[in-house]
C-alpha cells in the first residue's frame, strides 16, 4: 500500500547517490528481503565509495548537506536522500546509512508490509 512512483523515486535517488560516489567500474549491490519478525521489506544499496564519517551519517538525510569528505568535483545539491526519507516516512518507513566494514556504504530502507 503506497504511491510506487514516489517509492521508486525513492530508490532511485539512492542507488544514484551510490553510483555516483562509487569508484570509476566499481559495483553498486542492490538487495531486497522480506523481514518476517519487523513484518517490513528491507532494500540495501551497498557501495564501494569513501563511506561517511560516522558523525555525518544521520546529517547526510538533511536538505543541502555535503558533507566536508565529499570531492567537490561531485555533482549534486544534496536533495536526493533528503527526499528519499520523506518518501520513505510518509509511507511509514525508515532509512538510515552505517559505513560498510570493508569500506563503502550502505543505505538500508525498511518499509512496512501491509
């Protein structure tokens, strides 16, 4: 139950912002599973990129943020996951971001099962 153009923007905007801080023929893993227990659907785009430091990784989700580790060769405003979690919150869900152990990130959207 939901609008699945917004969802699909929604996820849209953050295998892009993987791509587009992932390293030139680097990979982007996309994995989607159902959690029985959080009675959710769980979508995890994993990168290869520099990750966050760990004090921005809740600040990435504000309008306009980029944070200091960020090339300034990379294009961009600072919108698209900042309109993921609104879409992914309207729809009574969450996302977050934690830095991969083996270096890249990963945003994972947990959203309600009907």
């Amino acid at each position: 139950m939901g609008q699945p153009d917004l969802l699909a923007r929604a996820i849209e905007n953050v295998v892009r912002n993987a791509i587009k801080h992932s390293p030139v023929g680097g990979t982007v893993d996309v994995e989607m599973a159902r959690d029985e227990a959080a009675r959710a659907l769980r979508i995890r785009v994993m990168d290869r990129g520099p990750g966050v430091q760990s004090e921005d990784l809740q600040a990435i989700f504000q309008p306009f943020y980029r944070s200091s580790s960020t090339p300034k060769d990379v294009e961009g405003h600072g919108l698209g996951l900042a309109i993921a979690q609104q879409v992914v919150q309207q729809h009574g869900g969450s996302i977050a971001a934690a830095n991969r152990q083996d270096g890249g990130l990963c945003v994972e959207i947990a959203l309600p099962l009907a």
